[in-house]
C-alpha cells in the first residue's frame, strides 16, 4: 500500500542534522585530544625541519646573530614548544540548514610581543665597539631585508673570542638578516612551517574522525 509522508521536508531535514551532528560531536569528543596531539607533533617537526631553523643552530644565522650552541638551541626549543603547546581544536555545531559542523584549529599569534617575550630571542652584546640589545628573533620575523645596524657588518672566522666562534661584527657596511630567510609578520618562517603543515592537518582530521565515527 502507499506510503504518506506526513512530515514536512523541511522537518525532515532538521530532524536528519539533529542526529548527524549529535553524532558528529561524540565522534568529535573521542577524537580531540589526537587531533591535538598530532596537530602539535606536525606543526613542531615542520618548524623543526625548517631551513631557517637549521641555520640558527648550525649555519650562517647562528654566526650572524652570535649565538652559541646553548643560547641558539635553547631559543629554538622554547619557540617550538610555544607553538605547538599552544594549539587548540574547536568543534562548532552547523548553524545553518546544510552544515553538520566544522572544526576549527588555532595557534598563537607570533611576532607579538607576547611571543617574542616568552622566547630567549634576545641578548645583551659587549664588545669592543660597546653593546646594545640584540632582538635577532624580531629581526629575523618581522624586519625582512632591511637595516637593522647601520654602519657594521658581519665578517666570517673562525674567531675564538666571539660568541658563536664563526663571525665578528666589524665597522662598514650594514646589517640586515640574510634574504633566505628574512621574514614579516604574517610571512616568516613559523607561518610558512604552519602552512605546510595544512595538508597534514587536514589529514589527521579526516582520519581520527573516521576513526571515531567507527
């Protein structure tokens, strides 16, 4: 015999996303704290991997900024951790009558001045031209190619006396960060690890969610 629908399409439909998205925040709830997990563990081997991060610890950024071996892994290690100790994941019920949900996922603004204060970028510099406050973390995120010293420059060594043993800084010239790896805000090298990062991140989600949806 013939079926009567009785209910409303639009009811039909509102009763269908009720229960796709109670089932899609139980599925989210299970999954969170890998999403999180291995969210952190992508964006921190990125940053990690980076060019830029290599060269702090072992090539020509660390001899410009004259950093040491404790000073150069230190800062690395604390940025990296900031990072990714800083994610979160968001599940946001559909508010509309075609979505089901969206997740979201946040990482701390960097080139902030909350940011720069909660790493060891920075150090006092003596020498024999005098000292000042050397900001190499902000140098190397925000200021791109520009002069960041005027009148001195970067003369490669050995030299036993200072800091990282490899560079000097001497008169003439100008200083500016290398243009390999000069970053802005909004482009420097933790936002370009964050974005490689994306297609692994979509990944993850994809597959932890199918994995509590299970």
């Amino acid at each position: 015999m013939p079926v009567k629908v009785i209910t409303s399409d639009n009811e039909l439909r509102g009763r269908i996303l009720f229960v796709l998205r109670k089932r899609a925040d139980a599925a989210f709830r299970r999954a969170r704290s890998q999403i999180e997990l291995k969210s952190k563990i992508a964006f921190a081997k990125n940053i990690r991997e980076s060019p830029t991060v290599s060269s702090l610890l072992n090539g020509r950024l660390k001899a410009d900024f004259g950093l040491d071996d404790e000073t150069s892994t230190k800062a690395v290690n604390e940025l990296i951790s900031y990072v990714s100790n800083n994610v979160n994941v968001f599940f946001n019920i559909g508010r509309d009558k075609q979505s089901v949900a969206s997740i979201s996922l946040t990482i701390p603004p960097v080139d902030t001045s909350a940011f720069l204060t909660a790493i060891s970028g920075s150090y006092q510099s003596v020498g024999e031209y005098g000292g000042g406050q050397v900001n190499w973390l902000e140098w190397l995120l925000t200021k791109g190619t520009t002069v960041v010293i005027d009148g001195f420059s970067v003369e490669y060594g050995p030299f036993e006396s200072s800091r990282s043993g490899s560079a000097l800084m001497v008169e003439g010239g100008a200083f500016r960060v290398d243009p390999e790896f000069a970053g802005v805000e909004g482009d420097n090298f933790i936002t370009r690890a964050i974005n490689q990062s994306l297609n692994e991140l979509r990944t993850i989600l994809r597959d932890e969610l199918q994995r509590s949806l299970k």
